[in-house]
C-alpha cells in the first residue's frame, strides 16, 4: 500500500467559474420563481377579493334576486321585502306586508317555500299617467331590486265585459306579475281613481278554483268515449251535446279524427298544469281568456276576475284522448286497424307509430288502448310504452280488454299518471236496459271507492241512456269529471291523507 499518497493532502485545484450561459439559466429560472410566487399572490388576493365581493353581492338586493332566479327559495322572503319597498316608493297607495284590505288577498306559493305567499294588491291610480307610463315607472322600480314585471295585461271592466272592443284609458284596469323568473312574489291590479271594481281572486274570496273543485266530497266518475273519428252521426252528435264532462277517446287516420279532437275544452286542473296542451291559446276553435296559457308559462298561477262571481267550471268539459290500435288475441284475423302497436316491436318503432298517430289528431293529453288484448299483456312491449308516454307527458288509460293486462301496472312502475277501466257500459251495444245497469254499477263502485272509470262507445242506444239517466244521477250528487281530473283528484286527496296522517 502506499501511504504516501493516503496522507498526502492533494494540491489545491482551482475553482472554476460558472460560464455566462449558466449564469444566464440561472437568472432565468429565479425570475421565473419570482413570477409564479407573484401570479400566486395576485391569485390569492384577486379570490379573497371576488369572495368579499361575492358575499356583499349577495347580501344585496339584485344578488338576493338572481339567487331566488337560480332555484334558492330561501331568497324569497327577502326579494319580496325588497320589492314592497319598491312599490312603497312609487304607489301611493300601496302598503308594504301581509294583506290588509278586503279586496286583498295572499296567494299560497308552496312551491317557493313554507309559507310563501304571492301577495295580490288592488290600487288606485291616478289618471294623469297613461297604463303604459304606469308600467314603465313600476318596472323600473322594481328592476332597481333586480325583479321585473314578468306579465301585463289588460282586464276589462265588469260592466262592459267583452262589450269593449278598443283600449280604453279610464276604465280598463291592468294587471301585473311581478317577481323574478318563474318566481312572481306580487300580482298588482291597478284601476283609476274613483273606479268601482269587483275582484274575485281564484274562485271566490280567498279560495282558488282548484281547491273548490276539489274540495267536493261526491263519488267521481269519468266516462270515456271510444271509437271516434268513423262519423258524425246522429248518436255521435247527441254524445257530443250531453251537459256533463267527457273523454273522448279519437282513432287516428280517420275520415273525422282531427275534428273530434279539435272538441276539447278548458278542464278543472291544478294551478301549474295547462289546461291548454299546445299553448295556443285555442281551445276547441275558441279563444281562452286572454294571455291565460302564456301567463303560466311566465310562471304567474294566480287567477283573477271582475265582476259578480260566476260559475267556476262549464258542465260541458272536453277532452282528448288518442285512441291507439294494439294488438289482440287471434290476430291478424282479429284486426285493429293499420299501424297498430305489436308485440315485439323495439321503442324506436313504437315512437315512429304513436308520432304517426298523434299527427292526425291534437290538443292530445293521453291514450288508451283499442283492442290491444295481446299486447297490453306483452310486458316488454307495454314498458316500452310507457318509456315513450313518460318522455310525450301523457297519461295511460287502461282499457282492460284482458284480464291479463300489465298496462297498468307498467304505467305505474314508470310514475306515469294512469288509470284503469272499471266496466264497459255497451258490451250489448243495443239493449238500453243491460246499458243503464252497467252505468248503475259504474256508479255503485264509485262509492264505494270514490273513483271509477268507464268507457262507452258512440252507439245509439249509449247515447239515449246517458241523455236520459246523467242528469238525475248529477242531481243525486255524482260528480261526472274528465280522465286528467280524476287522474288529479286522486292525486290530491293521496296527498290530504298523507298530511293529516303525516300531522
């Protein structure tokens, strides 16, 4: 080993200095450090500062009204006290808070929250200003709070009624809807000075019309009418005339399809459900009252009417069922017609037929089967249908034209609103006595259960027994209702019994 050169210290070598190009890597790579630590820091401040802004922006006003606008009902307390405070400013006779006055009234808005209430005010407003100098000073109030006036209208003067066919300055009264979208907190009706006006609001003082139609405690049937569309006939026409609601059931593709199903009327439905399907404003070739189905598209349920109180609901209600072939047993010998649903048909095909159906007809708002033996006990094909009902918002009528039938049943796995048939009034579609005994037991199940459902067909004999035997079992208390207003009756005592056992 040699040690001379373990002990031998090595000679002192010197360092060498860093070439310009490193110092330069260097430099670059401590100001690129210094960059990133500065767009931290900035970044820091910049959220710390948006979330102080945030938060006071949401503690205002307008961000108090954005938020209501965005779904957070906890918001609608403070948007409608911003608001009171705006109308305060710029109504002279407005007062701020609950209602106070007898022409006055508090619209119950669940949707918005326990308690919630649409406040609905009547005022007087001077005559110096025209209706729209009125609007365009509110609206800018309120748009100072970041509400809007969601709906205007024109209401006309209880004793002119439809008798005025031009605006008129000094008697016609305006009504607004304000709030944010889809979330109205005030509905303003505002007359002149010294006008003398009467208001219903709903279908009488404090009560709305649903409420009162659904209130009533008699045994519910709906009569639905199949076979529509062949003709007009005499039997046809006479079904058409009764004084008592009816669901008429139309096939499609034929010769008079289309103009029975143009028969639909406004309906007794719930605040928020159209009572017009396609949002025309045309119902049965007739005009409803003005701006009705756009102003609940705008969100706005609170009705309201002038003059003496009227009757809430016409006897002669109409709707529209789309009457569908479906398979039965011993088909093709048994034959519903073309373009029937079959069993073992894919979803896409039976969207292609129900579309092709529903193309014939309108203002639809739910099916039934005709025929349909085989395939409304064809679990696949019926889940398949209620897939496309659910996606077209329609209703299911059972027909039960099998024992076997799984229609129901699959309507209600898929929470499509449905119901079923109870009997068939005209199976002898010619003995008027075997007819008014069947109507007797669709009555006697209705209470016992409440309900029932029952279809008839457009037969003279049919025609004669409902003429003669439905104005004294109306008298008798039976309250005759179409398939969607059963459908919500139901509906809305489930869920009276659930609160009261809830409570």
């Amino acid at each position: 080993m040699d040690l001379q050169k373990i002990f031998t210290r090595p000679k002192n070598r010197k360092k060498s200095r860093p070439s310009s190009a490193q110092r330069k890597k260097k430099a670059r790579t401590k100001a690129a450090a210094s960059r990133r630590l500065a767009w931290w820091l900035g970044s820091a401040a910049v959220v710390v500062i948006l979330g102080i802004g945030l938060l006071d922006w949401t503690n205002s006003r307008r961000g108090q009204a954005a938020l209501l606008s965005l779904g957070s009902n906890k918001m609608y307390g403070e948007v409608q006290a911003a608001v009171d405070d705006a109308l305060v400013k710029t109504l002279a006779d407005y007062s701020a808070g609950p209602v106070s006055q007898p022409a006055d009234h508090d619209w119950p808005a669940p949707d918005f929250g326990p308690g919630a209430v649409i406040r609905c005010r009547s005022l007087s407003v001077d005559r110096g200003e025209s209706w729209w100098e009125v609007q365009a000073r509110i609206a800018a109030a309120v748009e100072a709070v970041g509400a809007r006036i969601l709906w205007g209208e024109r209401l006309l003067p209880e004793r002119l009624g439809t008798a005025q066919l031009h605006p008129n300055e000094d008697l016609d009264l305006l009504r607004l809807d304000i709030g944010v979208a889809q979330r109205p907190t005030h509905t303003l009706i505002l007359a002149r000075e010294g006008a003398r006006t009467r208001l219903q609001w709903g279908g009488g003082p404090g009560i709305s019309r649903w409420t009162e139609f659904a209130s009533g405690e008699a045994p519910v049937v709906a009569l639905v009418i199949d076979d529509w569309g062949h003709s007009k006939s005499s039997a046809a026409m006479g079904l058409l005339g009764l004084p008592a609601p009816l669901t008429l059931a139309v096939l499609p593709n034929l010769s008079y399809s289309r103009f029975f199903s143009l028969q639909r009327t406004e309906l007794v439905l719930p605040p928020g459900q159209a009572s017009d399907p396609e949002g025309t404003g045309q119902v049965a070739g007739m005009k409803l009252p003005s701006g009705r189905p756009a102003r609940l598209l705008a969100g706005c349920p609170v009705e309201v009417t002038t003059g003496r109180r009227r009757s809430s609901w016409p006897d002669k209600r109409r709707e529209v069922m789309l009457h569908l072939p479906m398979e039965p047993q011993g088909y093709p010998e048994t034959n519903p017609g073309p373009d029937a649903l079959l069993v073992g048909m894919t979803e896409s095909e039976i969207r292609t037929r129900l579309d092709n159906a529903l193309a014939t007809l309108t203002n639809v708002t739910g099916v039934n089967n005709h025929m349909g033996s085989a395939a409304t006990s064809d679990t696949p094909l019926m889940r398949a249908l209620m897939a496309v009902l659910q996606e077209k918002d329609l209703f299911f009528v059972d027909s039960l034209t099998s024992a076997r039938s799984v229609a129901y049943a699959e309507a209600q796995r898929a929470s499509i609103p449905a119901a079923r048939n109870r009997i068939f009034l005209d199976y002898d579609n010619e003995n008027e006595v075997a007819i008014a005994t069947n109507l007797q037991r669709l009555v006697q199940s209705a209470r016992s259960s409440g309900f029932a459902v029952g279809i008839g067909h457009p037969h003279r004999a049919t025609a004669a027994v409902l003429a003669r035997e439905l104005p004294g079992l109306i008298k008798q208390g039976v309250r005759f209702v179409t398939v969607s207003e059963l459908i919500a009756l139901q509906e809305y005592q489930a869920a009276v019994v659930a609160q009261t056992a809830g409570e």
